[in-house]
C-alpha cells in the first residue's frame, strides 16, 4: 500500500482497518447506500500486480483458468489460479494497459499468488511485481458514474468487463445491477477524483464493494479459502472466468474432467444469516439432516445486512439448498439461501 495514501485517507477521517482496508461510517447505513446512492470508495483490499515480458502472454495462457488471449486495452476479465489438483488458489480480475498485464488480487493472497507463479516461470522472460505501490486502487459506483467520472476519462464504456482507459487512468466497468467501476491510477491522480468526486457522492467504507461484489454474486477468495474449491464451485465459469477452449494450465485437466464428465455437487450462493457476529471466511455451514460433525458448505465472504444480519457468499452442497442450514454448528444461526443475479443454466 501507498504510504502517502493511507496517510490521506486518515486525514480524510478514515480508519485503517486490520484487513487493510479503510472504514469511514457505520457498516450497515453504508451498505444501505449502495443501493441507491452514488458512492466512491478506496479498494486497498485488493494488491496490484504487474506481469510484464516478452512472454508474459504465453507464460499466463499456461498457468490461468480464463483465455489470456481474450484480453486486451478494451476488454478484461476474471480470472483464477489453481494447484495442480484444480484448486483455485486465488482469483481476481486480469486487465493489459501499455503492453503490460495486471492482476487485482486480494491481499492475503499476494504472496502466496506469486511465490506459485514463480515456480513455472524458469526460462520465461517474465517477471511478476507487486505494484500497488505505484497503483491506486478506487471503487466509483451509482447511477451517475460515468457522469462522475467523465472530467477524468471521456466516452466511458459500460459493458460489464470492458476497459475506458487514458494516460492518467484505466476504468473498469464491474458487473452490478447499478453502474460501477473500478479504477486504477497514480497517487496524485488518486487524489485528484476523490476530492471531485466527494463532492458529489458519498464517501463510503472500503468493505462496500466487498458488500456488492456478494449481491452481485462475484466470489473473490482470501487465504482462509484458498485451494478450497475448483472454478466451477465459485460460480467461475457463469462470470467470465473459465474458458473450456483454450489450451492447457496447471490443474486444467481437473477442471476440464468436472465440467465435461463429473457432474457438480457444490455450487456458490448467495445467502442470509441473523448471526450477531460477522461470519468469517471458512466458516463452515452444516445441514439439519447432516451427519454429525459433517459439514455442507462453506462462506467466502460476508458484510452487514443494512437491515439485519449478514449476507455472504458460500459454496454449498447443491443437494442441501431446500434442507435448513445453520452456521458454525447444527445449533448455530439459522442460513437462507437467496437469489443470484445470475442462472446456472440447465444443470
């Protein structure tokens, strides 16, 4: 992170999280704003890494679930690493600016990411690096972003994926039922849209893009999940973040089985708790009629209800989706599962 940054954000009366993340107001009147409200929030939970070379394309095409190929100054997409048991050990969101590759990804998992992608490099000329450094890193969501945004970058494009970019900033469109966009830039440039743009929308905690990227059904691991579940588990392949054409990658053969000729036994969805407390990554979800001590599911990521409780995200034995599901222990807090924005399709 940004040193300069953080530093800003304090000023700005935020609070440094212990997730590296910054806080502003109360979570649940946060959240609520999402909904309808026009919102810029920073995105320091997620690290930037750049991936450059000569054969950084054919080293990528190798190692991720989704076809590099595809990528482009105009196009991005999600993405996934996995071991070599088709594990995702992280995923995140993959985009080119000037000749380079970037890779958005949670930042417990930055480590981890690149001390795995070091392993298959060997003679490739390529080098992997940690840029969030140099890169800012904002969420801009709300009926009117693109108008807020437009004195940054002109002629913004709005389908979900694609890339609006200049030399000062990169905007990426983010899948949601309102607009919103990711962007990328330098501190100084930072700097400048936020004090625009706090002007005109609300200032809200980082944890807010987490809160919609769960409405929205977008599932992104932290190392208390990581190497837990293959692609298609998370939802990956109904989100732009597999591709059954393209060549093979590490752990691809596992992916590959499972969609063609093994039949899915756990999916991602959305649900609702009344827990008090926040539920964590890993925590596990057991079914009323589960053997002892067997769990059926486990949540990715949860944040505050604005109503009550928490919504989270949760890979969950399909099977058990009509039974009544509970959280931590069969006597913990009752889970219901709700609706995607999206369909899994005819399965």
């Amino acid at each position: 992170m940004n040193n300069d940054w953080k530093n800003y954000l304090l000023s700005q009366d935020a609070t440094f999280t212990e997730d590296a993340a910054f806080r502003f107001n109360d979570e649940a009147a946060d959240n609520l704003k999402t909904d309808s409200t026009d919102i810029i929030c920073d995105l320091s939970q997620f690290n930037t890494l750049v991936v450059a070379g000569k054969d950084a394309s054919e080293f990528m095409q190798g190692q991720f679930t989704n076809d590099v190929e595809q990528v482009n100054e105009e196009c991005s997409q999600l993405n996934a690493v996995c071991n070599n048991k088709g594990r995702m050990i992280t995923n995140f969101r993959l985009f080119s600016y000037e000749g380079n590759y970037f890779l958005s990804v949670k930042n417990s998992l930055v480590e981890r990411c690149i001390e795995h992608l070091q392993n298959y490099i060997m003679r490739a000329e390529v080098v992997i690096q940690d840029v969030s450094e140099q890169l800012i890193h904002l969420g801009v969501s709300g009926n009117n972003s693109e108008k807020l945004l437009s004195p940054f970058i002109e002629n913004i494009k709005v389908e979900t994926d694609s890339v609006s970019y200049n030399e000062n900033y990169v905007a990426i469109r983010a899948a949601g039922k309102n607009p919103r966009y990711e962007i990328f830039c330098s501190l100084d440039n930072a700097k400048k849209l936020w004090e625009s743009i706090a002007k005109k929308a609300d200032v809200v905690n980082s944890s807010c893009w987490d809160y919609l990227n769960i409405q929205n059904g977008l599932p992104f691991i932290s190392s208390d999940t990581s190497e837990e579940f293959v692609p298609q588990m998370a939802n990956m392949e109904l989100i732009n973040g597999v591709s059954f054409e393209k060549g093979c990658y590490t752990g691809q053969e596992i992916v590959a089985r499972m969609h063609y000729l093994g039949k899915l036994k756990k999916r991602c969805y959305k649900v609702h708790t009344d827990s008090e407390n926040k539920p964590a990554a890993g925590d596990k979800l057991f079914a009323e009629n589960a053997r002892a001590g067997q769990n059926t599911g486990m949540i990715i990521q949860a944040e505050k209800n604005p109503a009550s409780g928490y919504d989270a995200l949760a890979v969950i034995q399909i099977a058990d989706t009509e039974s009544n599901l509970f959280l931590n222990n069969a006597d913990g807090p009752g889970v219901t599962v709700k609706d995607l924005p999206y369909s899994f399709g005819t399965e």
